[in-house]
C-alpha cells in the first residue's frame, strides 16, 4: 500500500512540474517555433509536440536542470527537424503577428499598409539568413544570455555571439539594401 502510495504522489508531483513548465514557458517556446517555421498551425503542433516530449523525459530530468534551456533545446531540435523534413526554410518576424500584446515592434498610429510592407521586409530578410545563426538570434532576441543559447545550440559562447552578430549584420544589410531599392529607407 505503501508503495502504491509513493508511486502516487511521485506522479502528482511529475504532474505538477509538468504544468508549471507549461504555464511558465508555452508561449516563448511557441513564439520561437512560430519564428522558425512561419506558420502558427505548424508552431502550434511542434509546441505540443515539444511539450509532450518534455512530458515524457522530465521524470529523468534533475530537479535542479535548467528547465528552460532544456524545453528550447527541444524546440529547436524538433523545429529543425521539421524544416529539414519538409525542406523548407522559412523564416519571419520576430514577434507573433496575431500576438498584440506581445509585438515587440509596436507601430503606433502607422498605417495597416505600412506596418505590412515591414513585416514583409523583415520577412524576406529572415530568409536570407543561414538557420542556424537565426536560430541564434531568435533565442537571443526571447531573453535568452548568450550562455543560455549556447546551451540550447550547443555551441561555444563565442560561436553564439559570433553567429548573433553576423545574423544582426546580415538583416541590417539585407534590409538597407532592400529599403534603397524601393526608397522607403531602412534601418541602419
């Protein structure tokens, strides 16, 4: 009785962890995937199939593992999987566009036809950019220390930084090259 009593609140307690690492951590891991793939229904998919992998480990994760590290090590891995699957390499803006409360790039008074035209810049910007340094970027730009993303990537702290750098000069390039040719100007 004992032992079915202890095999009881060891569930309750992998059942709690799980939730809060849902609660805690569904929507950034959503947002990065969305960043990844390009589409939501896909980002929604792969987000549960991520946290139902986590589900399924985290009795063997230690309590005191970097939770969140972990989860976006998932997600990257079964972002990149996916994309190779299907060999597409799509990228988009940072901030969910159906997300308001979360834009990062908040466009105030500006026109709809404006804040589209950016959106689509930024988008085939992105696509310019090698994966795996926007992958960097992405995790970056969600908060993420250099060290945290090099623990995700697997990476050295400086080949992070490096690829942080060379995805943010990339984009600046991209998107000035872009905004001369069309007049609209961009970001330098």
């Amino acid at each position: 009785m004992a032992v079915a009593m202890a095999g009881v609140t060891a569930r309750t307690a992998l059942d709690d962890r799980f939730n809060r690492l849902v609660l805690d951590h569904q929507r950034r891991i959503h947002r990065f995937i969305f960043g990844m793939v390009g589409t939501d229904q896909l980002a929604e998919d792969l987000t549960q199939d991520v946290f139902f992998s986590a589900y399924r480990a985290l009795g063997r994760l230690p309590e005191d593992a970097n939770e969140s590290a972990w989860l976006f090590t998932i997600a990257r891995n079964r972002a990149l999987q996916e994309l190779r699957r299907r060999k597409i390499l799509r990228w988009i803006p940072l901030a969910h566009p159906n997300d308001e409360e979360d834009d990062v790039h908040p466009h105030g008074s500006q026109p709809l036809a404006d804040t589209v035209a950016e959106r689509d810049r930024l988008r085939r910007a992105m696509k310019a950019v090698p994966p795996k340094d926007l992958a960097c970027l992405l995790l970056s730009v969600d908060g993420h220390s250099y060290s945290e993303v090099a623990g995700i990537t697997g990476l050295s702290t400086p080949a992070v930084r490096a690829r942080i750098f060379r995805a943010r000069e990339r984009l600046r390039a991209l998107l000035r090259d872009e905004g001369g040719q069309d007049g609209a100007g961009g970001p330098s």
